[in-house]
C-alpha cells in the first residue's frame, strides 16, 4: 500500500436537482472516508476534487431566468457554497493529520478528474458509485466506466451498499504480470485490515468441444479435463508464494472455477461475500490506452461490491488535454472559473 502516496478522491457536491446538497451523500461519503482511511496508514497525501459542472448545468429556459435575475450571483453563490464544503473535507483531513488539499473545477466530471489524475501524476483516485439497481447490480454510470477505462492509475469504485468495513477480499488471475500485481496490492491491504484474502483462477476448457467432434474417447476429455485443472492449482500456488502471501491466502481460500471468468467472479463474490474485488484490467489487442479487457467490462458491470481496478505498466491514457473545458476534443465556455489547487 506504499505505493499509493498521492490520493485524488472524487466529491460529488450536487444532489441530483443541479444544486449543492448539504452534506455528502453516503456513496461520496464512503469513498472520502476511504482516502482517509488510506492515507493515514500510508502518510499520503489526498486531494479532494469536484466539478460544479454538474450544479449549473441548466436547461435553456433556466439559463434565460438565471440571466436575468443576475446569473452571476447564482454562480457566485455556488462556487461559495462548494469551496466551504471542500474546505470541509480538507480540514477533517488535517484534523487527523493528514496533508490535504482542494480542487474545483468547472467542466464534465469524468473528463476533469481524469485529466487531474493525468497531469498531476496521482497513485490512486478513488470515486463513489451512485446508485443500486433494484436487482442489486451496481449502475457504475458514464462517469465510473470511463474512469476505469482511461485513467492510467489505479480505480478504487466504492459500492454504495459498503458499510465502510472491508472483511473479504476477491483477487481473480489469469496468472499476468498485473494480476500477479493485483495480488500484492491485495495481499497488503487484507494485512493492514486483518481481512480474508481469496484468489480465483477461472478455468476454460476451450478444446473440448473439438475434441468431442473428432470422437475423443470420454476417458481422453477428462485426463484433458484433469491435467488442465491440476496446471491451474500448481500455477496459482506458486503465484501466492511467489508475492509472499503463503500465510494470507490458505489452500482454502485458492479457488479454482470452471466457466467464463465474469460470470465466475460474480458467483464469487456473491457466495464468498466480498466486500472489495481487486483485478487487472487488460488493452484490447495489447494496444496501449486502449479500453479495458472484456472480462473486467462484464464485471464492472454488474459487482455488487466495491472495485479496485488495476492497469498494466505502460498503460496510456488516450485521452490528450488540451488548456478547455468541456467533452473530449471540444472546447465550450466554461460558466464558472475553477479554483485550482487550494492548499490550506
């Protein structure tokens, strides 16, 4: 967990009806008190950012009735009211000793924390997820998908359904360098929490069917079946010894799965009760800063639990940034002027 020495934590100051709410809502609320939590076991230092994009975006009728009764006072009055709540946060953060600081910008969410996560070098930025689906499936929105899509360093989604305690940790591997990465990383958060750690190796039998179309004997397809099964657990021992986890992860919490890796994962975490799933994330065609890979597509689409995406080295974001506001490659008048990099 060292390695996370400079946190960018997401704050969504608005509360759905394009004004600044009074308190954090407890999704935003989860993700700050786990910057917090990090950053006091790892001396870090975290930056709290938001977008009062989203607190100004009006309709055209709206913005007619701003104008005239003095607009710039509605926005004076906005930018008030979140720089106190940001001060806030940036307190509490030193109440607990903790080197803290505030941005606020004025653009789309997503695009603005992706390019502070770009520009400023950050270890780690961790957002809120906002809503649960009536079935349970976590709706990360546009903003959490891009995030996990682009952003070169690592994602922390916390669920909205996370009670702030982190008990049970999933890291699924496909035995790649960054999987072997995700499993350190695991391996040293379940230490700092006293947290179960599980590793998941989802196995595929893909030349089976071929195999049954040339008439393999069934004896034949089960020796297949039974050798495949038995590389995957000697592989995923020596993963677990090779980071230095024998005593995190026992032989019971090394499982084996046999389907496709998302739905495996799902299963997972709903049998095992996850609280955190931590998973590398892959380029499409090895292309650098391309989006992530199909299984961590699937997952993040439908976990329950909070994500801890991880990216390859070398991974790009293919996003450049441009001195504008507004969506990728358009530059639009920004309604407010952001205040940057407030220290306190």
């Amino acid at each position: 967990m060292q390695r996370f020495q400079k946190i960018l934590v997401g704050v969504d100051l608005c509360d759905g009806n394009g004004i600044i709410s009074d308190g954090l809502s407890a999704t935003c609320r989860t993700a700050v008190d786990k910057a917090l939590w990090l950053a006091g076991h790892t001396s870090a230092e975290v930056t709290f950012f938001s977008s009062l994009l989203p607190c100004l975006d009006l309709t055209p009728a709206t913005w007619q009735l701003a104008e005239l009764h003095n607009y710039q006072s509605l926005i004076d009055s906005v930018h008030e009211k979140a720089s106190s709540q940001m001060a806030n946060l940036v307190a509490e953060a030193e109440a607990a000793g903790i080197k803290a600081k505030e941005v606020l910008a004025a653009g789309k969410p997503w695009f603005e924390l992706l390019k502070e996560a770009v520009t400023n070098d950050y270890d780690l930025l961790i957002v809120g997820s906002h809503k649960q689906h009536a079935l349970g499936r976590v709706l990360l929105g546009n903003t959490g998908r891009r995030l996990i899509r682009k952003c070169p360093c690592p994602v922390w989604v916390t669920s909205p359904v996370e009670d702030g305690q982190i008990r049970k940790l999933l890291v699924p591997t496909d035995f790649s360098e960054t999987a072997t990465d995700s499993l350190e990383i695991a391996g040293s958060l379940a230490r700092q929490l006293n947290a179960e750690l599980h590793v998941l190796h989802a196995l595929e039998y893909h030349f089976e069917p071929i195999m049954r179309d040339l008439i393999v004997s069934v004896d034949n397809v089960e020796e297949f079946r039974s050798t495949m099964r038995s590389d995957a657990e000697r592989q995923l021992n020596e993963v677990v010894s090779q980071c230095g986890l024998g005593d995190v992860v026992p032989l019971a919490h090394r499982h084996i799965a046999v389907g496709p890796p998302g739905v495996m994962i799902r299963e997972a975490v709903e049998e095992l009760s996850v609280d955190l799933v931590v998973m590398s994330t892959l380029g499409r065609s090895g292309i650098k800063g391309m989006l992530v890979g199909n299984t961590a597509e699937q997952v993040v689409s439908h976990l329950t639990c909070s994500l801890l995406a991880i990216k390859p080295e070398g991974f790009q974001c293919p996003i450049e940034f441009p001195e504008i506001c507004g969506d990728e490659g358009s530059a639009t008048t920004c309604p407010v002027v952001a205040s940057k990099h407030q220290s306190h």
